[in-house]
C-alpha cells in the first residue's frame, strides 16, 4: 500500500506553505486562480484523499443527512428516496440510509446511530416515532407525509385530492360514490382524501359509502382484504353507476383486475380514480386514472427546509427559531381510461 | 443546549477512571458484568452521546459501507437495496447511499466523495464504472449483477435461469421459442439469459427467434419498442402455438396487456413467462409466470463477502489476498397462469 500523501508532501511538492495548502482545502476563495491550479494539479498527481471525518471533527459539518424510510418495497417510497437522494446531491450533501420496517424499537437504534455519526440534519418518511420524540433530537428534523405536530414538514395537499377525485366522479354522473381506504387516524395527513371525499359527497347529495380496512403492503394480503369489498359493491350497487375512489395505486390495481376478470373488460357503469400516479397506474390492464402525488416536490421541499435550518445551526450566532413551518404540495388529476 | 457528557462526566459520577470508562466502550469484555451494568447506567442517566466520528479517526472502523445504485425508479433495484440494508444491520454496519443514473462522470464524484469518509467497503450495482477502475480504489469492492472481471462479485445464475425458462416452453409443446431482451453485452452476467434460451432451443430443435432490443426504462418507451415486436410475432407465427420467454417482468407485463387487450384473453397459443419475479408479475391481469431472482440472497452473499474482506483488513497483519470470489446464486422457476 502507497503511504498516504499529507498537506506537508504538497507543499513540499508545490514549494507553498501548510497553511497555504490548508487554504486551499477550507477557504479557496482566498487564492488566485493560479495557485489554485498548481495545488490542484499537485493533488491529482500525488493522489491525495481528503479527510473529510478530520474535518467533520474540526468544524462539526458532517454533510450527512440521515434518512429513515418505513420500506423500499413499495414503489412510493422508493421513488421518494430518489428524489431525496438526487435533492442532496444538488447541496452537496450525502446520506446515511435506514430502513426501519415500521419497527420502532429497531427505529429507536437507528436515530442513536445516526446521532453517533453527527448528522446534520434528518428526513423522516417512516410513521412509527410520533414528532414529539423527534423533536427533542436535537437537530432539524422535516418530515415527509406523516404525523408532524411538533417537526417541521412536507406533506401532499390529500385534501384537494380528495375533493379532486370525488369531483371528477359526481362530474361523470355516477349514481353512488364509493371511497376505499386504510383505517387511518385523524392525524395522518392521508386522512384528509376521506376529509375530502366525505365533503363532495355530502355537498353533490349523491349517495356515498365507505370501505375503511387494513390492507396491508403484499398482494395476497390485499386481494384477501378486497374480494369482499368488490362483492358487497358488486350485490349492493348492481346496475347503478359506481365511481369509486380508491386511496392507492396498487390497490386501485388490484379492483381493477377483479373487475376485468370477471367482465373480461371494463362495464360502463364502473369509474374508478386511484392516488399516487406510480408506474402499475400507467402499466394497468387499462391504464387508470389517479391523483399524482409530486413526489419531486415533496422531496426538495423537503431539502429545501432541511437545508435552510442546517445552515443556521452553522452561523457563529444561529437563531433556532421555535415556529415550524409545514409546506403542503399541490396534487394533479391524471385522466385515463378508467374515468372517461 | 446542554453542555455535552465526556468519559470524565462518567468517571466522577461512576467512580471508575476514564480508562475504565474507555475500556466500557473499547472492549466492554474485559469488564464485569456489575461494572458494565453500573456504567451503562450511568451513560444513559447523563445522556452521554457516543462521537463515532473521533474513534473512526482513532481506529480507521467507520463502520460506512458505500452503495451505488443505478436507479430506485426499477423494482429490481429498490429491492436489492432494501435487502443490503437489512443485509447491513445484521452486522452491525450503516451505508451511504448514492443513485448513479447510471452516469459515468457522477459516479466518479460519488466514488471521490465515499472514499473522503473512510468507508470500509463498497457495493456497487451501477453499471458504468468498469470493475478495472474498481479494483484500484484500495478498498474492498464487492458488485451484483454486473461487469465483474476484475472485482469480487456475486450474480444470479442468469444461464440456468434462461434454460429452465425455455425449457419450460419446450415441455408445453410450444412449436416456436420467442426471447425478447435487451441488446447485452457479453460480459454483462444477464447474457446468460440469451446462452440459455439459445442452448436449449437448438438442442430441442425446435425454430426459434429472437427480439433483442434497447428498451429503456420508461412504460411509454418500452410500449413504442415492444409493438412492433408483437405485430411481427403476431403476422409471422400466426396460428402457432408460441413460448415467448421475456427478459424482465416489466416488459413481460407490457407484452402480456398487448396480448389481452387483442384478445380479452389470453389465447391458447399463447405461453408466456417472465424474469425477476417483480411485484407486477403477481399484480398483473393474469399473474404471469418468471424465474425467480433471489435478491435477498445476492444481498447477503454480497455482504457476506464484503464483510470477510473488511474483516480482514482489521487484522494486525492483514492478508489481501488477490484471487477474487465470483458468487453465484440459483433461480427459482414461479409457475402461474400464463404457461399453463
């Protein structure tokens, strides 16, 4: 193995001072451009590594964000950490990546990791520490589509999606509204499509009903929750016009299904509107339509605070503001062949 | 804020010297379970907050591991990723994690920026940087799935993948082999696909074809390439009873919507099967058969590797050894209901 070359061999190599040479590492801006050149050329041809975990200990900058996911399995969250990850990569900021599986005790590890490591900042998507712990951290902490009471964040605008989806249905003259969902609690920010499809519904006059139920994350597991649901629509509404708003894509897709294989195509007395925009939305049977989240957005919003907040820690004298800022991101309605 | 906890907090409040306290979090076996119960204790009650970074410069363990993944856009890939973290976490290691786009110039960045924070090892399941660069980082580098001539690796057994696929197709008596994959390069581990398919299609002596196209990633691009493609299947092989073996599920998924919207069904001349076993060939109109990748195994084979050479290096005298390990992990054939 080569000895590892130090600030002393390119001086030595430039005929510059160490602390010129040090200079260059912290505060470039105060040489010329030609002396720039010759130590950077040094460096390459020496093959220096910086040390950025010295520097880290100097001057307490990490440049690494933590981020917690609850899975990577379903295609909402992974391409959210995409988005995160190409946000960061436009600060210059790198990021530690946990997985949590919506397990808390294993969560809780993961958060001491992270501090152990002085991250500057933290993304949480993941549901299981409510805000209140988060908060106490110790570092700024944006949340991303979750409970944020006491944590700065990022959220999708669920209620005008909500009303968005459940308008397009009463627009197409359907005879009964039908919302499917997960149980959510009240402090949920998806709980505002059920805010929002309840409001349209009650407004319009048309009938409405609910179907509330834990799906849970693996296909058999929904199709097992959703076979009577399509039934109980299926006795319940017969011959009526159903549009039915369904919370997710992926379980948008699977109704869809039944749906076709029992009528080997799509009956005009079915509408059917899904949420998310993910890719099984446009590689459906019948490409459906869904409320598109902006995952893009929501994702450099949430950079964008965590950014502001990480760069006042650093001035000689921050100001920790106590005011929390939640940013809400506008939904868009993606019209396909589902709604026509 | 709090003045921060030190060994010297812990010692008075313990009663044990700093040494001892150092020992606590070195080399906790050298200490009697009352004492490490004592000092335990005594490190939550003050909320002493452990500095990784000061003993990764002392030691040289930053317990990072580096990932470079091409996209998180594809199932295959998100999926992999979430396996190595949880592959990771089983020994005790966090990663940095960084989205190539499957760009050359970025990688570089990305592999300059890993190596400034002492990372241990590196994953890499991009395709662009040749494994020759890889191999002169002067860390350990294990790759999944990809050009691996001169890194360690491990890959699926993409060969018999491709024969128990055709295979497949020849039992059911199809009287035409269709493939349709990617136009890959030899080296790349999924041109085993093709070896297969080719293998068992000459020596069954039944006629067979091949479709290799460049697809891309996106379901509007892979539509505009793949219809051609069915026309051509559809206009040359009509009335024959044809095994179509696609190379990944997306665009088997795809082919398979073709096929049905034509048709309402899947007509009997028609044997389809996938690869990957990606979430869409279980949420697809008719489940669709495919070989298995096992991901969960190629993560933690990887890690498995990756470890033993990190290992290795934190030995007193280390011995890097030059002969690569090359790890291959088996298929699994998934019969549903499109080669039935």
């Amino acid at each position: 193995m080569k000895k590892k070359v130090t600030f002393a061999d390119i001086a030595a190599e430039t005929g510059f001072s160490k602390t010129t040479i040090s200079r260059y590492f912290n505060h470039p801006d105060t040489l010329t451009t030609e002396n720039l050149k010759i130590i950077e050329d040094t460096v390459k041809k020496l093959g220096y590594r910086e040390n950025k975990l010295a520097r880290v200990l100097a001057n307490g900058k990490s440049e690494i964000i933590g981020v917690i996911v609850p899975t990577l399995y379903m295609h909402y969250y992974a391409d959210l950490l995409s988005h995160i990850l190409s946000a960061g990569d436009a600060y210059g900021y790198k990021f530690l990546v946990f997985c949590s599986d919506e397990n808390r005790e294993k969560e809780k590890g993961y958060l001491k990791e992270l501090l152990a490591y002085n991250i500057e900042g933290l993304l949480v998507v993941s549901h299981v520490t409510p805000s209140q712990e988060l908060a106490k951290l110790g570092i700024p902490v944006v949340t991303i589509e979750r409970e944020d009471k006491y944590v700065n964040s990022v959220n999708t605008n669920n209620y005008q999606g909500g009303i968005d989806a459940t308008t397009l249905l009463t627009e197409k003259k359907c005879e009964v509204l039908i919302h499917i969902n997960a149980d959510l609690k009240k402090c949920s920010p998806a709980y505002g499509r059920i805010r929002g499809f309840r409001e349209v519904s009650e407004t319009s006059g048309t009938p409405y009903c609910e179907y509330l139920r834990k799906f849970g994350n693996d296909y058999q597991e929904i199709r097992r929750v959703l076979e009577p649901v399509f039934q109980d629509i299926e006795e319940k509404y017969a011959g009526r016009k159903k549009g039915i708003f369904i919370s997710n894509d992926t379980v948008a897709n699977v109704f869809l299904n039944m749906v076709i294989t029992k009528y080997k195509m799509l009956p005009e007395e079915y509408y059917i509107i899904g949420f998310d925009d993910s890719p099984i939305s446009r590689e459906a049977v019948i490409p459906f339509s869904t409320i598109r989240q902006d995952t893009t957005a929501l994702a450099y919003s949430a950079m964008d605070i965590l950014v502001k907040l990480m760069n006042e820690r650093k001035k000689r004298v921050p100001v920790i503001t106590k005011t929390l800022e939640h940013r809400v991101i506008d939904t868009k309605t993606i019209i396909r062949g589902t709604t026509k």
